[in-house]
C-alpha cells in the first residue's frame, strides 16, 4: 500500500502543485485511480489491467461452481 500512495504521489500530486482547490485534487485523484485499476498494464498478471483480471477471474470460478440438486 505504501509504494501505491509513493507512486500516486510522485505522478499526480507533485508535478502538478500548487492545487488551487481542493475539488481540482478529488478530480485528478478519482483519474488515476479509473486509470490505475482499468487501464494500467500489470506485468505480474499477464500485462493486462488488474480490473480485466479480475473479471477473468470471477467468470472462471462462477463456471467452475457444482450446484446442488437437493
């Protein structure tokens, strides 16, 4: 989580100071994050974005799932 919060800020919040209000912080941070989950490419999964693996992932197991007939 700290290296996450570290990147965050080193590519959002310090280049772009001085913020001039508060709403200017909440859009860039609501950005990087639809950015961060969505379209970023991650090596360790594949280099797809991590909502993409996820979706993968929930699909797979919903089909792998055994009803029971009681």
């Amino acid at each position: 989580m700290e290296s996450t919060i570290g990147l965050f800020k080193t590519e959002v919040i310090k280049p772009q100071r001085p913020w001039k209000t508060l709403s200017h912080v909440e859009l860039a941070t609501a950005e990087w994050v639809d950015w961060y989950n969505h379209r970023r490419l991650h090596g360790e999964i594949g280099h797809i974005p991590p909502a993409e693996y996820e979706a993968n992932f929930y699909r797979a197991t919903t089909n792998l799932q055994v009803t029971a007939n009681i």
